[in-house]
C-alpha cells in the first residue's frame, strides 16, 4: 500500500477512535480535499456537525469544500455566518470575497477585501484580490499599484506578478509587462499562463525566437489550452512554417470545438497550405459567425483550391441555414466554374435553388 493511502487509513482511524478532537477531522477534511474527494470529505463535516457546529476552524473548512465542489449558494451562507462570529478573523472574510468574485458580485466581494485590508492593510492576498477587482473593472493603473503592494509585501508572490504584467500589457508597457512575467516565472517555473502571455508581449516586441520559445514552454505545461495553439498558429504563419501552424489550429479545434478563435486558426493556416478538407470543416463550424461576403468568398476559396466538392457541400448548407444573401445569390463561379452536382444536376441549379430561397424572380438564365 502505497505511503499517501497508508496515512489516509491513520487519519481515518484517528477519527473515528476520537472524533471529539477537532484536529483529527480537520486532518482528515483536508487530505480528502487535496485528493479530490469532496464528497467524502463533506459527508464527515456533515456527520461531525453536532460536535463542532461552533468551531470556527471547523466551519471555515465545511465551507472551503463546498466552495471547490462549486456549491456556492451554502458555501456563501457558512462564510457569511462566520464573519457575524468572529468578524476580527480575516480568513472568512477574504474567503467570502473569493466566492463573491466568482459568482459575479464584484461589489460584495471589493467590500469583503475591503474589510481584510482593514484588518491586515498589508495582507497580499487581499492586495490582489482588489487589483483584481479593479482590473475587472477596466482600470489597469489602479489595478497595478495593489499588485505592486501585495509585491511589496511579498516579493516571491508569483501571482501578484503574473497579473501585474497583464496590467501592464493592457497598459502597453511591454517591457514592463515582460519583466512581470519573468519574475512570475522565476517564483514559480510551472505558471504555465505567465509563459503564454509572455509570448505574447514578446511578438509584440518583435522578439519571434523568444515568443516561440515561451509558448512551446507554455504548450508543455498547460497542454490543454487552446489559446497556446491559436497564438502558435498565428506565430508560425508569420515565420513561414504554415505546416506546423496547421498542426497547432488543428490541435486548438480539437482542444476548444467551440470557439470561433480556434477555427479561425485552423482556417488561416488551411487555406495558406491549399488543404480544402481542412478548411471547408473550419468554414462549415464557422458559418453562423461570418457574413454572407466572407462566406461567398470561402466557397471561392475551395473553388479556387480545386475543391469544388466541399465548395457544393457548403452551397448547400448555406441553402439550408437560409444563407442567401446578395453576396452569395451573386456567386459566378457558381454557374462557370463548380463542376456536377453529386445528384446529377448542374451548377446552375444551386444558383437557382439559392435565389428562390429568397423568393426572388430567376433571370439569370
């Protein structure tokens, strides 16, 4: 039995031999919630709740689970509950802003910091939890000046620099946001986001060697995101290597099927390589995004490829969402160039087919 099981059954046994020590279940609370058990762990605080519904530190741990097993409607309840207990305690109240800001209420949860920093003025976690609530907010500048208090007060705090750089960035001070990063990345070299963004303020700089290299370290460690990829796409399209940027839009499409960005990668590196089955699926998933001049212009684009198979399938999808706008009723190459239909007919039936969809009077012919 391996070491980490071997405690989990000491905890167990500690328990439950003496369950009216508090340590011993918060012991065992917490080695559930590192494991990802959330629901052993909540059915303890549940079973324990007679003997130590008055303990703070108990209380505080109930609610951190239900908060990471996204039960936020109790978990707020018990963090607010205990902020009327012990309302001198700062971990309820920056605990409370936490859920607070995921749920939206930015307000509620600027006045939760608030009451830590009144408190703890120099608390770094409240620090940043406010930059982040300006930054929410759209102000940048503000938002940088808690990031650097919360710095001040802990120089090694990876987070606070990581979005002190993306103040920065929307700041347009790229060096700055650069140097941000680095030392995001020097406090903590598995942050993997620090490494993207850094990427990303890179290309801006001009510096393509090193923005290549950070989103090759980013793609190493958070392997499923699919930004990295659309920004390795994009990267590796103005470096001339549209192979790989097809590789990367194809890995964004399959890690995010349902973002317009992953798409719009795949079909930029598609069409610079003249892979028409690539780029008819990206087109086809993007229908519904683009205008009736962008897609006339796609199904010319896999005429254009030699395509005119995907070019008829997305005619007549295009057909079928009730895409016949001016732009595509106008399409030449449907009459000239699109070769037979798959069910005998010719290409000036599908000219026909789209204008009647909008019941208009067929000259053409």
């Amino acid at each position: 039995m391996a070491s980490s099981d071997t405690t989990l059954e000491e905890l167990k046994q500690r328990c439950e031999e003496n369950p009216d020590e508090l340590g011993n279940v918060l012991d065992l609370v917490q080695r559930y919630s590192i494991l990802g058990w959330y629901n052993e762990a909540l059915d303890l605080c549940r079973s324990m709740m007679k003997r130590h519904a008055r303990a703070y530190s108990f209380l505080l741990e109930y609610a951190n689970v239900l908060f990471k097993r996204n039960d936020f409607r109790e978990a707020h309840t018990i963090f607010k509950r205990l902020t009327e207990l012990k309302p001198e305690r700062i971990e309820s109240w920056n605990n409370l802003g936490i859920l607070e800001l995921s749920i939206g209420h930015r307000e509620e949860a600027h006045n939760a910091f608030q009451k830590v920093l009144e408190l703890e003025p120099n608390n770094p976690g409240a620090l940043c939890n406010t930059g982040n609530y300006f930054a929410e907010k759209g102000d940048a500048a503000l938002a940088a000046t808690y990031f650097e208090r919360a710095i001040d007060s802990r120089p090694d705090f990876a987070e606070a620099w990581y979005n002190l750089g993306n103040s920065y960035m929307a700041l347009s001070q790229f060096e700055d946001a650069a140097g941000a990063f680095e030392k995001a990345i020097k406090f903590d070299s598995s942050f993997g986001s620090a490494y993207k963004n850094l990427g990303f303020v890179r290309e801006h700089m001009d510096d393509d060697a090193k923005a290549l290299e950070c989103y090759t370290k980013a793609a190493s460690i958070n392997r499923a995101d699919p930004g990295i990829q659309v920004n390795l796409a994009g990267l590796y399209m103005r470096l001339n290597q549209p192979e790989k940027a097809l590789e990367c839009g194809k890995r964004a499409a399959i890690l995010a099927p349902c973002e317009t960005s992953s798409w719009n990668a795949l079909r930029k590196a598609a069409i610079n390589l003249g892979d028409g089955v690539a780029y008819h699926r990206a087109v086809t998933t993007l229908i519904s995004s683009i205008s009736d001049e962008d897609l006339a212009t796609s199904i010319a684009d896999l005429r254009d490829m030699g395509f005119g198979c995907e070019a008829e399938e997305l005619v007549r999808y295009s057909v079928k969402l009730n895409r016949a706008g001016e732009s595509v009723d106008a399409l030449p190459f449907a009459e000239s160039t699109a070769p037979k239909l798959e069910d005998g007919g010719d290409n000036k039936t599908v000219y026909k087919v789209i204008n009647n969809k909008k019941g208009k009077p067929h000259d053409k012919h």
